[in-house]
C-alpha cells in the first residue's frame, strides 16, 4: 500500500472551516425594486379588510374633506375576490358582487344601483340627478379597492429609499410618476362647478408622495399617499391635494357574506327602484 501524501496546502483547507462565500451586490433587492415586488405581492391578496379616510385641500390651508364638507367620513370595507365586496361609509353600505351592486342608507332596505359597475371601474352615467350629485351609495360605488389602488402604485413608483424601521414593521418612501398620480386622482379639477377640462388642454401636473408598511412576512399593512396636480383651466392654473391613508387587515381570512335581502335585490326579487347615477362632478376622483 502506497503511503498518503498531504501538502500544507491540503492539511489547512482540511483543518480550516470554510470561509462564507459573499454575496453579490446584485442579488440584494434595491430599495426601489423591493417595494414594487411588495406592492405587486399585495395587489394579488384574495382577500382583506380595510380602512381608509382621504383628504383634499387647495392652497390656503382651505381643506376640502372628503364629501365636500363636514368632517371626512372614514371608509371600511371586505374584499373577498371569489365572495363580493362590502363597504360602508357613514351610514351608507355598498355591496358588489360581479356586475351589481345593491345599496342602502341607515339599516334600510337594499336596493339595486340602475347602472351597474365595480368599484374603480367607471360605469354609465345617466344624465340628470335623480338622486343629487353627492348620493354617498354613487361616490362609494367610484372607488378604486386597496388591491386595484396597490397595482397602479406597484407601476407607478419613481423611486424608493432605503426603508426604516417602524416598530417591528419596514417603513417605505418613495415619490411616484406623474402618470401615475394622474390614474389615482382621474378627475381631479374637472366636473360641472369647474366648467369641466378642455380635451385638447395638457395633461395637469402631477407629483406625487408615497409610505408603505412592510410587516416581517413581507406584507404591506398600510399604506398612504399624497397627489399633487397643477390643472389649466380657462387661462389659469389651479393647485389640488389629495391625501389618501389606507390600514388592511385580515389579510388572507377575510369572507364577505351577502344578506338574504341583498342577495334579492341584487337578483331583482326585493321590491323598490334601482337608484340612477349622478352626472359627473368635481369629486376629485378619489374617495
């Protein structure tokens, strides 16, 4: 038998641990890149709960709280992608199921919107003003969801900073593209007191601000932004701001159930009228 041979090369490599091999600049997310991974992750929840309050303002310090005046009611609402959407507003409540939409005022009862259309996706909008401009079932049924919102923000961040910690969550910054703002606040400057946008006029000015929460499994828990648009109209340039602050929750294990009665009206058995849709208005496109 042949005797072993070993090089002091062999005998350290052997002797030594191995050193950890480091990583690569480029497999470690950007801050940019991590939070539009967070935010597409969160466009595609199945399911959740949610908060939200928004606030407009022009400057001067003269607020323009959601509604047009008052205090600016706070939103809650379910989404449940293979259920139906809830959401409620004051005492106003909205479901959706596919198509439809069925509301009610006060614990009343439900009755079918006449020009059905999901939240966030426009619709027809019958002439007239049956029902007034600021019918709170008409100014629910134009919101954009927290998911459908998630995915123009995913497309639409200019660029991140590093995040911070924020307890035991990851805090975001980022500022947004201007398309982007546009999407979010479609209507801002326009409607029937403002004489409406001229189709040929540029695009408004847009600018926008963004902060999300990140929590340990990835998930974005909260977020808010802020829309800045600068719209000419007749000769001058008018200045709107929109804040916008949403907290989800039950993100996953959320179920909606649909009443009986509303489960009726939605199939058009319960008696009463639909309620007709207001011509547009100077909502400012985000409620």
């Amino acid at each position: 038998m042949r005797p072993r041979t070993f090089t002091l090369a062999a005998a350290l490599a052997a002797a030594l641990p191995l050193a950890p091999v480091p990583a690569r600049a480029d497999e470690t997310p950007q801050p940019t890149e991590a939070l539009k991974a967070a935010l597409g992750k969160a466009a595609q929840y199945e399911s959740y709960a949610f908060t939200a309050t928004v606030e407009r303002a022009r400057p001067g310090g003269r607020e323009r709280p959601q509604g047009g005046g008052g205090a600016a009611a706070p939103i809650e609402g379910r989404y449940a992608r293979e259920q139906a959407s809830w959401i409620k507003s004051g005492d106003t409540e909205l479901i959706v199921l596919g198509d439809d939409m069925v509301a009610r005022t006060g614990g009343g009862q439900w009755s079918r919107l006449a020009e059905p259309a999901g939240p966030g996706q426009g619709g027809q909008r019958a002439r007239g003003r049956q029902q007034g401009w600021g019918n709170p079932a008409w100014r629910l049924a134009r919101m954009t969801l927290p998911h459908a919102e998630l995915a123009i923000l995913a497309n639409g961040i200019a660029e991140a900073k590093a995040p911070q910690a924020d307890g035991a969550l990851q805090r975001y910054t980022a500022s947004l593209q201007a398309e982007a703002v546009r999407r979010l606040v479609p209507r801002a400057g326009g409607g029937r007191r403002s004489g409406g946008q001229d189709p040929n006029a540029e695009p408004p000015r847009a600018s926008g601000e963004l902060t999300v929460w990140v929590d340990q499994q990835g998930r974005v828990t909260r977020y808010e932004y802020t829309a800045h648009l600068k719209i000419a109209l007749r000769g001058r340039e008018f200045e709107f701001q929109t804040t916008r602050k949403v907290q989800l929750s039950g993100i996953g294990e959320t179920a909606v159930e649909v009443p009986e009665a509303a489960r009726k009206a939605l199939e058009g058995t319960a008696p009463g009228g639909g309620q007709q849709p207001p011509q547009d208005e100077d909502d400012g496109g985000v409620i």
